[in-house]
C-alpha cells in the first residue's frame, strides 16, 4: 500500500487529481488511460522519471493545454495543479 494514497490519483505529468488510482494503488499496474489535461497514456509516456519531464516540458512549451478542453474547470490554476505533482516525480 502506497504511503500517501492520494498520491496514487495524482497525474504524476500535470498534477491533474483523477477519480481513480492510474498506476494501480500498488504503483505497479497502469491503466493506459489518458489525462483529460495533459493528455499523457499512464502507463507509457509516464514510467520513467525521465519520461515524466519530458512529456511535462513537451506540455507545458506547448501552452500547458488542456487534452480534453471542455473537461477544463473555469477556476483552473496551472500552478495550483502543478503543485500536486508528487515530490518523487517534480
């Protein structure tokens, strides 16, 4: 069991909170869906730390734009969202 749980609902790319674990609650078990922000596969373009960072800065020099645009919250904060990204993985 993961120490933080929350954590495990966590875009580990944008920070995005998602309604399900995307690496399972162990870590170890990737769903490949797709973030509604960021639009990274968990699962393939987030299992390395170095992956991880690209795809971040691949995103974020494109605008930080939102995959799915009209799941995007009219009060959405890119730094509050960044700052979920847990430590392990800024």
């Amino acid at each position: 069991m993961h120490k933080n749980n929350n954590e495990a609902y966590i875009c580990r790319v944008c920070g995005l909170k998602q309604n399900e674990p995307q690496w399972g609650i162990d870590e170890q078990t990737p769903t490949y869906n797709i973030c509604d922000c960021c639009g990274v596969e968990f699962g393939y373009e987030d299992c390395t730390l170095i992956g991880i960072k690209s795809y971040r800065k691949k995103w974020l020099d494109g605008g930080a734009k939102w995959n799915c645009k009209k799941c995007q919250p009219n009060s959405w904060s890119l730094n509050e969202q960044l700052a979920n990204i847990p430590k392990q993985y800024q």
